[in-house]
C-alpha cells in the first residue's frame, strides 16, 4: 500500500476525527473567501490545523499525550532524521 498527503486523504480525516467525537469548523480570512485554519472542538479541547491531515495528526497528539504533550520526551528526532 501507498499513501501520500493529498485532497483525496482529507474525507477519510475528517471521518476519523468525527468519530474520535469532535466538532470541526473553519475559520475564513477576512474576505470570508479562504479558509484560514481548520478547528476540532471536544470538551475543554481545541486543536488548530491548517488542512484536515495536521488537524487529525494533532488531534492524535492531544488524545495520546492531553495538557501535557510538551513535557513528553521525544529526544530531537526530527534532527536526528534531517542528519540522516
């Protein structure tokens, strides 16, 4: 299997977010014609992303990791796979 970040991911997102219980919106720029910023709303939750991808991959951070997700020791992995 192959899968690779496109619009055609963006409905299987949303379900699964939808199913994790959350209330999605969008927020517009100013002239009302762009979306700006994706939301997911549960509970005391909010998560912002830019497309429904990052909304759903922070969505997971939140559910894995809740209040305190900075605290998690994840070493510097993402420099760790750029020296690669």
């Amino acid at each position: 299997m192959k899968l690779a970040e496109a619009m055609n991911t963006y409905n299987p997102a949303l379900l699964e977010i939808k199913r994790r219980g959350y209330e999605i919106s969008l927020e517009l720029t100013e002239d009302g014609l762009t979306i700006s910023t994706w939301k997911a709303m549960r509970n005391n939750i909010e998560v912002f992303g830019f497309n429904p991808l990052s909304l759903l991959g922070l969505i997971v951070i939140a559910d894995q990791y809740g209040e305190n997700w900075r605290q998690v020791d994840t070493g510097n992995l993402y420099d760790e796979i750029l020296e690669q």
